[in-house]
C-alpha cells in the first residue's frame, strides 16, 4: 500500500516539476498530465480523466486506466485524490495544478482543503511557491527556511491560530476570510509553525525550500 502519492495535472509545469517517485509511491496522471508524465519519463500507475485535454489519442499506455464522464461534478484532479485514497494514500504532492485557469487553481485549493479535512497531506506546486491546508492541526518548519510565509483563512471563522518563531507571532488569534492579516510573513532563522485550533488555514511558502 503507497503512502505518498504523485499527481500531474494539465496545469503550468516548470523546471522544478522534475520529481523522481519511489518504487512505493503512487503516481497518477489526471488527463493531460499524463504528457507531462510521458515526456519526463515518469512512470504512470493510474491513468485518470474525461480525456478534454489529452484527447483520444493513443498515448500507448497501457496501465490502469479510469475514464470519467465529462458531465460531473468532480474535477479531474478531485478524482485522482479520490483514486489515491482509495490506494490508501495519505500525502498527496500535486504538479501541473496551477496556471492557466485561475478557476482551476483555486479547485485545487478546494482540493487541499478536501484532504486536510480527512486528515491527510496535501502539497500543490506552483512556480515559486509551495500551497498546503491544515485542518485543526499544525505544521512545522526547520530553521533553514527563508522568505515569505502567507496564512489565510478558507473558513468564515478560524479560532485558536497560532504562529511561532517567525517576524510576526501571533497566539490564539481569530483569523477570519475576509481581512488579509496573514499575508507576508517571514520566516527568520528558526524553527517555526504554524497551527490552527478549529477551521482551515491556507499556507503559501517558498517553493526554492523543497
């Protein structure tokens, strides 16, 4: 059973998109990140999607394949984590995600919201930076971490938000989505986190710290 699962999505990739999966971790490609996948060499386990950006075409590939209907509520990319928990996965590291489409984008947000909700990891990969959501919970950060650190709230109501060891801390702040205090904050050379007691906390951080 993989623990860690890889998704490509028909989104922007960029030069640091090229990620070597484990023989254990899981790899989906979600429609058109499956020429991504191809390109780069990496091998595909599921091959999910309604095909509107990967077409028809015969792609030779011959692993598992689950094709959707283009008339869903899923999104592709909501399908593929559903594929990956299914197998049992509980962190998600999603490439080809963002760009293009802003609307996509903030799916798959959504999406990250989806699984921290269910207790699992989820990492979205833009050019610079790294997105993730914790859901009453925390995440932490080693000392060597440099650069900006934006916190926003996804609920109406965040309580209990605490951060630790940046520029600015703040402790059992109720954070809200409609005023954004928690943008711009930097790490400074210690070890930080920051945690949420009830709702959901987007993080923005560098992507060059990965």
């Amino acid at each position: 059973m993989a623990e860690k699962c890889f998704i490509t999505g028909a989104g922007s990739h960029y030069s640091g998109d090229d990620f070597t999966p484990s023989a254990d971790d899981l790899v989906i490609a979600a429609d058109g990140g499956y020429i991504f996948n191809s390109l780069q060499k990496i091998k595909t386990d599921i091959l999910i999607g309604d095909f509107d950006s990967l077409g028809e075409q015969n792609t030779n590939y011959t692993g598992e394949v689950i094709k959707l209907n283009p008339v869903k509520d899923e999104t592709d990319m909501l399908c593929a984590v559903n594929a990956g928990l299914e197998k049992g996965c509980s962190e998600f590291h999603i490439f080809g995600g963002t760009g293009g489409r802003n609307d996509h984008t903030f799916a798959n947000i959504q999406v990250l919201n989806y699984l921290a909700c269910k207790g699992k990891k989820g990492f979205l990969y833009a050019e610079n930076e790294i997105m993730t959501v914790i859901h009453d919970s925390e995440i932490n950060f080693n000392s060597e971490m440099t650069g900006f650190i934006s916190v926003f709230s996804l609920d109406t109501e965040c309580e209990g938000v605490t951060e630790k060891g940046l520029k600015y801390t703040v402790n059992d702040y109720h954070m809200d989505n409609r005023f954004p205090i928690g943008v711009s904050n930097e790490f400074c050379g210690t070890d930080s986190s920051v945690s949420v007691r009830k709702g959901s906390l987007l993080i923005i951080y560098p992507r060059y710290n990965f």
